[in-house]
C-alpha cells in the first residue's frame, strides 16, 4: 500500500464528533499527506478538526465539538497573524537593505 493509499484510508475513517475522533498516522510521510487531504477538503467545503485530541468533522450543538472548533480557528488566526507579521518585517527589513544599498552607489 503506497502512502497515498494510507493516507486516504485514514481520511475515509475521520468521523462526525469527538467521541469518534482518529488518531494521526505515526508515519510522518502518512501524515504529511493526510493532512494535506484534510487542508484540500477544508478549502472545498469541508470541516475536519485536530486539537490534539483527534481528528474529526465538529458537531454543531455539541459543546465539546464546538469548543474544539472555536479552538482551532483561533489557532489558525494566530499561525496568519503572525505569518502576515512575519511577512511584513521581511518586506520592511527588505526595502531597508534597498535603500541603504541606493545610497552606496551614489
């Protein structure tokens, strides 16, 4: 079985709540690949959680599954906030290393 394979008999086995959550792959190559499926799936129409506790699709009404999913949003707006952060101080420390070139040659 490639790991393409693995990975996408763990993708068909993610279920609906916590209660049913699947563990990650221990194979890092299974994983790299499952959660590359989850990220395709999230972006299509999908909702596929992991808050350390297990991989699942969130129950709305489900106070445990919604503060899971209130949990990993969160942590995705801080991993964009501080990407985008980054992104700015490279831009910032850039355009400094132009300018300070600029006026060497001159």
């Amino acid at each position: 079985m490639t790991t393409r394979e693995k990975a996408e008999s763990y993708f068909n086995r993610i279920a609906d709540g916590h209660k049913h959550a699947i563990a990650r792959p221990y194979d890092r190559n299974v994983d790299r690949s499952l959660r590359s499926m989850i990220n395709k799936a999230n972006n299509n129409g999908d909702c596929i959680i992991n808050v350390g506790e297990g991989i699942f699709r969130p129950i709305p009404g489900d106070p445990v599954d919604e503060a899971a999913f209130h949990k990993y949003t969160a942590q995705d707006l801080h991993r964009a906030r501080e990407i985008q952060l980054k992104r700015l101080c490279m831009i910032q420390t850039f355009e400094g290393w132009r300018k300070c070139a600029a006026s060497v040659d001159h």
